[in-house]
C-alpha cells in the first residue's frame, strides 16, 4: 500500500459516519463493563492508524498492534505512537499480560479465527475482559469484503461459539447497524450485479467521503442506535460486537 492510502484510512477512521458511531458503540459499552482503574493494561489488536488505541486510551494503558508493517510505520510516525508489529494469531506476549484485549474488525481477517481468541483469551488477566467486532452475515458479501482481504462474515452462534467451552462468560452480544441494514443489503446487492473495481481505503466507507451530503445524514441515523443500545439488543445488523469475561 501507498502512503495516500494510509493517508486516505486515517481520514476514515476519524470522519466516517461508520468509524465515527461504531466507535462510540464499542466505548459506551466497554465503560459499563470495564471497571474503573486508572492502572488497566489494555491490549488494542488492529490499532490500523491508531483512532482506537487514542480512544481506548481513557481506560488505562494502550498497547498497540497492527500486522500490516507499512501502517505500523505510518502510524508511528504520524501519531508518534508506538504500534507494534505481530500477528493475532502469535501475540509476542505473556499470558495474562492485560486486564482488556481488543480486536475490533480483525478476525475477518485471519483464516484461523479460532487461534486469533485462543490468542487473545491467552494474553487476558483472569477476571479480564475480551471485546470483539466483527462483519456479520454472508448475504452481504460484497467487493468490500474482497478489498478488504476478508475471509468470512459472521452470525451470532458461529461467533459466540469461538469462546467455547466458556461461552457463559459472555457478559454482552448484540449485533450494531441495523437500521441502516435494508439499504446496504441492496446497495451490496447492485454492487454485486453490477461490480466496479474498488481499491480505497475502506472501500464502501470511501464511496461516501466525509464531504458527503450523505456522512452526516448516516451519522445521525446509525448514532440512534447508540442511544437504543442502552436499552436493548438487536436481533440482526451489518456487524457484531461481543464481550466476554476470562474466569
């Protein structure tokens, strides 16, 4: 990848309509979970250009990691912030190193997703808290999955049954943009039927840039969502979050 692409992810992460409200889902719910220590050590898996790992950074202690050398790199040198370079699935770590593991929107990623928790449940302290998001359902694979280098998309079962034998210890679950969920269906589906070649960063999310009349339209209805999350989860959505505590 090319510096503007980078360039292009940091924009995204911090200006997207998507970026922007999965964030503030993902940290609302952390705070009523996580407790509060001014000492927590926090592992962030797939910081990318690092607007996570800054955000995370209110619960304690960041450790950053991203595979992608190139982004470690821009990343560094952007935000001076130190992002260590490794896999999921080998974390350089000790076991029980930190109180929280994060992988927001990495597992897609890794043709092994049941070694990628096995790996996070390992670095996590006993009473520690997993926190994972993922894509969910196959009907919405698209070119964006593609760009992307996704190897699936999830459903709940399929997700929660990664923590086996301790599935009791998911503490939270609940699938996210689901308002918005007819319109994307239908856009992937024309995607699909009528395929453009896409190589943006974010692929989808940079089809509607942050000068979009359309960026702060989405905002306000996926960030409803946010407020009807404090009381109830929903039964379907483009993606998924879980919780998890380590006995």
């Amino acid at each position: 990848m090319d510096k503007n692409y980078y360039t292009e992810y940091y924009s995204l992460e911090r200006e997207n309509w998507w970026f922007k409200v999965r964030a503030a889902i993902i940290i609302e719910r952390l705070e009523k979970i996580i407790p509060s220590s001014p000492n927590l050590q926090i592992l962030n898996i797939g910081a990318a250009t690092g607007r996570t790992s800054e955000l995370l950074s209110r619960f304690g202690e960041v450790t950053s990691v991203e595979y992608d050398k190139a982004c470690c790199d821009f990343t560094n040198e952007k935000l001076g912030m130190h992002i260590i370079n490794a896999s999921i699935t080998e974390l350089p770590f000790a076991a029980a190193s930190f109180d929280v593991v994060c992988a927001f929107d990495v597992i897609e990623h890794v043709e092994n997703d049941v070694l990628a928790v096995q790996e996070m449940k390992r670095v996590c302290k006993s009473s520690g808290t997993l926190a994972i998001t993922v894509p969910a359902f196959q009907q919405l694979w698209s070119q964006h999955d593609v760009v992307n280098h996704h190897f699936r998309r999830y459903v709940m079962p399929k997700l929660a049954g990664l923590f086996q034998p301790d599935t009791d210890n998911i503490v939270y679950k609940t699938y996210f943009n689901t308002l918005l969920f007819p319109l994307i269906w239908i856009f992937r589906r024309i995607s699909n039927w009528f395929p453009v070649k896409r190589t943006g960063a974010g692929s989808d999310f940079s089809v509607i840039g942050k000068k979009s009349v359309f960026n702060p339209v989405l905002f306000q209805l996926f960030n409803l969502e946010k407020m009807l999350l404090r009381y109830f989860s929903f039964p379907f959505g483009v993606s998924i979050l879980i919780c998890w505590k380590k006995p």
